[in-house]
C-alpha cells in the first residue's frame, strides 16, 4: 500500500526538466482525487511515488509524480512531462 502522508506536505510542482528526477506527474484539484490515482501508478526498480500540495491562481492543488533514482538510467530526458489539473 501507498503511503498517502506525502500529500499532506506543501511542496511546488516539479519544475519540468527533470532536474529533480521527477519524470512525471498529474495535478489534481482536491485530495480525494490524488488519492484515488495513486493504486493505479506502476513502479519499476529505482521509482518512487511523490508528491504534495500547493495553490496556483485558481485554487489549491494536489500532484502526484514519480521520482526516479537516475536519469539516465530512465531514458530521455526530453520526455519529462506532466499531465494538467483534473478534478
């Protein structure tokens, strides 16, 4: 099981370019719906499940993203993405 308590933490998006090995994510406008995506991420060895909470000029957010331990290891560096905010 996930532990959810990292979605209790305020902590800004990943900044998108994978400096901080956060390779992909999906923002969500409440908690509850973080939450239910968080079962349905498939971690390879290396992965890990992050996130937090923040607030942009709409409103309070949640992301969900994963983390992974080396770069290069993952692949290309250019597919760092994120999806947008759902509710």
């Amino acid at each position: 099981m996930v532990d959810e308590d990292f979605l209790a933490h305020e902590l800004a998006l990943p900044e998108g370019h994978g400096k901080d090995h956060v390779v992909q994510w999906h923002v969500f406008r409440s908690r509850e719906a973080a939450e239910a995506f968080m079962p349905h991420v498939k971690l390879a060895e290396g992965q890990q499940l992050v996130g937090g909470y923040t607030r942009d000029s709409v409103g309070p957010l949640w992301w969900v993203g994963v983390q992974v331990d080396d770069l290069d290891r993952w692949g290309n560096r250019t597919a760092v993405n994120k999806h947008g905010a759902s509710a």
